[in-house]
C-alpha cells in the first residue's frame, strides 16, 4: 500500500495512507470530537505544493505581485455541516448524473471527468480580525471575524446580503472564484507579524451543479433559474474575471 508524503495530521507519528489525513481510527476520531479545527499542512508535502501552483498559476491581476504562500490549513468543519454538504451534493448527482460512467467535463482538459454534484474548487476572500493561521491555530470569537465564523458556522447567507457587500453582481449570494487574485480583493484584512505582512483566504469545495452562465451582471436576481443549482459569470466584454455563485449554505464545504 502507497504512504501519504504528510504525517498523519492529528498524531504526527506515522504517514497514513495515500489520500488519507489519518494514520489511525483514533486520530480520525480525536479530530471529529476537536471540530471545527485547523491543522497545518507541511510545506514539503504533495497537498501544500498542489495549492500553492493552483493559488499561483490562476493569479490575474498583473498589476499585483504575487504573493509567496507562507502556510497552508487544512479545515475540518463540525460533522454536522460536513453531513448537509454531502446530502446536497448527492441530491444534485442525483438530479443530473455529473459523475454517473466518467461525463467528460464540458471545459477545459479533455481527459478531465466530471464528479458527484459538478463539485468543484473555488477561492473565496473575506476578512479576517484575528493571526490564525500566523500566529496561532486557535479560533477565535470575535463576530467580526469572518474568517473563524465561516470555519465555525460555515457560509450564511445572512452576511452575504447587499448591505454588506453592495458590489455583489448576481444578487444575494455566496460568491466564490477560480481566479486567486480577485478573492484577494476580499480579503481585505492585512496582518503585520515580524515585520511582514499576511492575508488569508480560504479555498472550498462547491457542489456547482448544472450552472446558469451570465455574460454580464444582474444585481437583481433571487437565486439560479429554475432546474439550475448556481450562476457562473463568465469573463469577457462586460466581466473581467470569473465568478461562481451558490444560494444555498449546504453548498459549499470548507477544504483549506
């Protein structure tokens, strides 16, 4: 059997299987009873090197440098929120067959096959009050902190409403991208430590499902059209950068 290239998340002792965090049921189930919890990936291993060239080669603004990678979390929700994702994920596979016998994916690679829901990774930035991830591991209370609230709570459409974000271009939505720097933008909280300065963004899983495209945007919608689960803005004359968006919380699930 192939060994993990990551010691085993919760112990730190031995190397799991390839594809598992955990080296044991003990340490599996320790982090369940510990959840919501972050725990740091090694910058040497196959996970960190894969997020860092997919942060890096989907970065598009120009204009800004982009930035070194300094850690990368992974993030393991309550059971609860893991348990409403998976249900949502496997109503909308049952919907449309995304991955019934490999379906080719309609973009990009052709050897590319499509999977359970269309569940795809996308960026999302927001803010962030605390050092997690800088100078500690430790959630923090703070409700300001949008970055511990998600972790903790997971997405809610109550904080993603025009009050607070009045340039949502699909209505009231949880927004997410596949370009790294236009979720930078979100993340508009900068924390000094040492004398550098660090941002946060997390990267999730998101059941996209049978996805609506738009070619430019409409702040007055209310949800995805009737028999599709999302909305995709697709860059071009009036868009600049992609956009994803859901309108149910059960859609999205916290990875990184």
């Amino acid at each position: 059997m192939i060994k993990s290239d990551e010691l085993c998340l919760e112990c730190r002792q031995e190397y799991p299987l390839n594809g598992k965090d955990f080296c044991k049921r003990e340490c599996e189930e320790r982090a369940q009873i510990n959840a919501p919890s972050i725990y740091k990936l090694s910058n040497e291993g196959r996970k960190f090197k894969d997020i860092s060239n997919q942060f890096s080669s989907s970065w598009k603004h120009k204009n800004t440098p982009i930035p070194n990678v300094y850690a990368v979390y992974k993030i393991f929700p309550n059971n609860d929120l893991v348990t409403k994702y998976n249900d949502y994920r496997n109503y909308v596979e049952n919907r449309h067959g995304f991955g019934y016998k490999g379906r080719p994916f309609p973009k990009g690679n052709e050897n590319r096959t499509m999977t359970r829901g269309n569940e795809q990774r996308r960026f999302h930035g927001t803010r962030m009050k605390c050092f997690l991830g800088i100078k500690t591991d430790t959630l923090c209370s703070n409700s300001e902190c949008s970055i511990c609230g998600i972790i903790i709570n997971g997405f809610k459409l109550s904080y993603e409403g025009p009050r607070s974000f009045p340039w949502q271009k699909f209505g009231e939505g949880i927004y997410f991208s596949g370009t790294s720097s236009k979720s930078d933008y979100f993340s508009k909280d900068t924390k000094t430590h040492n004398s550098k300065k660090y941002k946060a963004m997390l990267l999730n899983k998101v059941v996209v499902g049978r996805a609506f495209e738009m070619l430019e945007e409409n702040k007055d919608m209310e949800g995805s059209p009737s028999n599709y689960d999302s909305v995709v803005g697709e860059p071009g004359e009036k868009l600049n950068h992609d956009e994803l968006v859901v309108y149910k919380e059960c859609a999205c699930y916290l990875v990184i």
